[in-house]
C-alpha cells in the first residue's frame, strides 16, 4: 500500500512538474537577460500567442560587397539572410554557431530539384557551439552572411536553388509547433 | 591661393575660429576645395593632397576579412577617416593648372589645414571569468533524449540544433572609456581543439578551423547594455567517449564607432581600440560508475596574454583591425572522422 502511494505521490509530482515545465516555456519575456536570484539569466525573448509571423526573411547572394551569384567550385558560397522585425515589440534574434548560425534552416537544391548533397557531420554531431542571444527592434533588420560551402558540398558546377527558413517561436501552428518563415529563393551557379 | 573646405567652411587659412579643426577618429573627412576654375584661360588639370596620419578612405568588412581602401588624393576633393588619434595634422593641398598653350604649372601655393584627430578616451576590455567548467544534459529533439555537453558557463534547454538554451556563459568582456559613440566587438577564434577518448584507446581530436566567430560584428553582445561581450563554447560528450577535453583560445577585439558627424554625408566607421585574449581549458571525465562528473576538470579560464593589448596601425596590414579570412568552420565530424 505504502508503494502505491509513494508512486501515486511521485505522478502527482510529475504531472505538476510537467505542467509547470509547459507553462513556463509559454511565458512572455521581454529582455534576452534577467536577473533571477541575483544571477544573470540569458535566454530568447518571447511573446507567445502570435496572429501571424513576427518578421520576415529575405535572402540575396553575395556579402557586404553586393550582389554575387556566381561561385567557382571550392570557394566561398556566400548568401546574406536579412531578417525583420514586423512586430511593435522586440523579437528574438537569438542563435547558435556550430558550422552557421542555425537558427536557419539552409535549403538548397540542384538542376533537377533534388537536395543537394551535405557534408557529413555524423548523427550526433560532434561539433562544438555557441549560443548567443540576441533581438530585433520593430522595424528593423538584422543581416546574417552565411557561407554555404560549409554545409553544402557544391562540388559539382551547376546551377542551385536556394532557400532559408526560421522558426517563429512566438506563431505557433495548430499543433503547437513554431511555424517556420520561409525566405524568397534565389538561383546561384556553380562554375567550374 | 588654394582654399581647403570642410563642413561648408574654409578651415586653411588663419582665422582663428577655423584653425585647427578637430574631428574623432573613425568620423568623415569631406574636404572640398577652391578654386575649381581659374582666371585667364588656366585650368585646373592635377590635383595632390598629402594627409600625414593613419588614415583610409573606406571601411568594408566582408565575409573574407576587412578590406580598407587608401585615400584618394589625386582629385580635387578628397573624403577618408582617421584610425588613430594624433594632434597638429598638416593637411596640405596643392594643385597643377594647364595655361591656354597646354603648359603644365605644378607650382601653386599650398593650402594647408591644421588637424586634431581626437579619441574618445582610454578605452579597454575587463574581463569577467565564471570559472565553471560544467557537463550539462541538453536537449536532444532527433531522437528525443539529451546528450551531455562540457560547457564554459551554465547553460539548460536545448541542445544546439534543436533551439535555444537559456543560463550565463563562462566569459564575459566589458567594454569601457567612451562617453559618446558604441562599442563593436569582433572575436577571431585563434584555436578550437575537441579532444576525447574512448575506452582503451588514444586520444582523437578534431576542430575548427582558425577564423572569425560568428560573422562582423560579434553576435554575442548584451542587447541592453552593449558594452557586454559574452562567450560559452560548449562540446557534445557523445555516448562511446570516456573524457572529452575543449581546448579554445580566441581574441576578443574592441572598436569604437564614433557618433555620426552633423552635416557630414557619410557615416562614421568603427576603428580598432585593442584586443583582449582569452582561453578555455577543460576535460570532463566520467566516473567509476561510468557517469559524467558533472564539474570539468577546469585547467585554464579566462584571460590570456598580458591583459588589454592597444592596437597600433604596425599590428598588421590592416592597422590593428582583426584580420580573418574565413568564418570559423568545424569539421569535427568529417575530415577526422568519428569514432562511436
């Protein structure tokens, strides 16, 4: 009986426990630190339950140099992702290094459509990272130059399609889930 | 007689409310000058500006590395920055006018400006060391799970890759000196070796190669207080390894960027202060029931060198900016191949 009890005690403890988990990842946070403790806390901002997306994204090939799309087999694929607010609050920016920033999602695809090939990084990957945190004023932008090449092989002259998405945290689908903000594509050539 | 113009005033000859003109470091330039047309049928046909000082005439920071473009001083008007402070810049001006014969006269009085290129201040990077060397279990989104991570500071949530994690990072670098303008950081990440062990086997390491961390500039700075730089690189601890060891040496970079100059019609650019840099040592091991400890074996944290190194314009060839090539890149995973 004494078993029963404790276990009944323990799914108590759990549920109350998973409740509180669940309710606290829907919490509105308006700075990327706080203070909890007397103890800096850095973390993304949230404001939960977005109509509809809080920024959009654009994506162009080249860096700060200007517009480029056309990259020779084993060099630099570079694209700049610009991302903006279109909210009258500040939204998350924040992110991760491990080969890009990815908080992206990088889509790329070949002449005929299909997923160009990615490197390898093994499953887990065994890359190390960093986290920074980060946000965007309302009508602002933030620009990211994102060099493709390290994620993507490119080893093969031809022309690709590209594409970057983002997670919105705050602009959840039906089922709960961050609807991913999908960039315009663009088509780079590869040369030999 | 030649006639230097800046800001829609002429600031060579001897007045004394346009003597010694000042301006900050990293604020444009604009110099214009007289005469553009000359009396009984000379032209002006050359033009020869000599500006003493570490100076260029663009700033542009592109993916591969800094590029600075040299100051023009071959036309009539002439447009640059200076990077490093200096008082009493002669800035001279002199020009060759064509005579109706087509005869070319290089001789014509100077026109010479009297510069102070001003800093904001002493400034320099603090540095603030956790000292917490932890492994910590993060969230895993494919498969479901969590996988541990040797972190440089305190960090829960997901793991990289499946969304943000939340908590303080080891290092943080302050930013100090200037009353007016903003700081801008850029960190080159000079080493970055992951080094683990599997059962009965050697060492293996891997990394990433030397280069900028996370593009220009830095993306890890204090949105509220950006004088606040942070960094907490962390290393996944995979099933088969029995100690995993993060080796990580970086130099954290400090430029001011000037307030913008009224009237002026370009901006201002950020011009290097000095560098600050910093390491991060640490192995995590498991213990005899085959668990991660969860504090690292913390060897080395913090700063690194002698302390806040001002830059100089003899630093490098691009006067004390940081210097890169590359993004960071890490090929743990791919060219050493990974053993599970």
């Amino acid at each position: 009986m004494k078993t029963h009890r404790s276990s009944y005690r323990i799914l108590i403890l759990s549920l109350i426990v998973a409740i509180s988990t669940a309710h606290s990842a829907q919490e509105a946070r308006e700075s990327n630190v706080q203070i909890k403790n007397g103890v800096k806390v850095y973390g993304p901002i949230r404001h939960p339950g977005a109509t509809s997306p809080s920024f959009t994204l654009s994506i162009r090939g080249g860096d700060v140099d200007g517009p480029r799309y056309e990259f020779r087999v084993g060099s630099m694929v570079v694209v700049t992702i610009s991302m903006t607010n279109v909210t009258n609050h500040d939204i998350d920016y924040s992110g991760y290094f491990r080969h890009l920033n990815e908080q992206y999602s990088y889509l790329v695809w070949d002449e005929d459509g299909k997923p160009a090939e990615k490197i390898s990084f093994g499953d887990p990957d065994r890359s190390s990272s960093s986290q920074y945190w980060s946000a965007i004023s309302p009508g602002k932008t933030k620009t990211y130059a994102a060099e493709l090449e390290q994620i993507y092989k490119f080893d093969r002259p031809g022309k690709y399609t590209v594409q970057v998405s983002r997670p919105d945290d705050d602009y959840l689908d039906e089922s709960g889930k961050p609807v991913f903000v999908k960039s315009n594509t663009i088509t780079i050539t590869i040369t030999g | 007689m030649p006639e230097i113009d800046w800001l829609g005033r002429s600031i060579s000859g001897d007045h004394p409310q346009t003597r010694n003109p000042h301006v900050q470091i990293g604020q444009p330039v604009e110099l214009t000058t007289k005469p553009t047309t000359l009396p009984g049928g000379f032209t002006v046909t050359g033009s020869n500006w000599t500006i003493p000082g570490t100076n260029v005439q663009q700033f542009s920071p592109p993916i591969g590395g800094i590029v600075l473009t040299p100051t023009q001083t071959d036309q009539p008007n002439t447009s640059y920055y200076w990077l490093y402070p200096k008082d009493a810049i002669d800035v001279v001006y002199t020009y060759c006018a064509t005579d109706p014969n087509q005869n070319q006269i290089c001789d014509s009085p100077e026109a010479k400006a009297v510069f102070n290129a001003r800093s904001p201040g002493s400034l320099a990077l603090a540095t603030d060391d956790s000292q917490l060397a932890l492994v910590k279990k993060l969230d895993t989104c494919n498969p479901v799970g969590t996988l541990p991570f040797l972190e440089y500071g305190n960090l829960s949530g997901p793991a990289p890759g499946c969304g943000n994690a939340e908590g303080d990072p080891g290092i943080h670098l302050t930013a100090s000196g200037a009353s007016s303008g903003s700081y801008v950081f850029a960190q080159i990440v000079d080493a970055s070796i992951d080094q683990y062990t599997h059962a009965g086997q050697g060492p293996t390491s891997c990394g990433a190669h030397a280069g900028l961390d996370g593009g220009f500039p830095f993306p890890g700075v204090e949105v509220q207080n950006p004088r606040i730089a942070y960094d907490g690189p962390q290393m996944p601890l995979l099933p088969n390894d029995v100690t995993g060891t993060r080796i990580f040496h970086a130099s954290m970079y400090l430029l001011w960027q000037p307030d913008q100059l009224s009237g002026a019609g370009t901006a201002s650019i950020p011009v290097p202060i000095g560098h600050q840099d910093w390491q991060f040592v640490a192995t995590a091991v498991r213990n005899a029931r085959g668990k991660w400890e969860r504090n690292a074996i913390l060897t080395a944290s913090g700063n690194e060198g002698n302390g806040f190194e001002p830059a100089t314009p003899d630093d490098n060839a691009v006067y004390g900016y940081p210097q890169w090539s590359h993004l960071v890149s890490n090929d743990c995973g791919v060219s050493q191949g990974v053993q599970q």
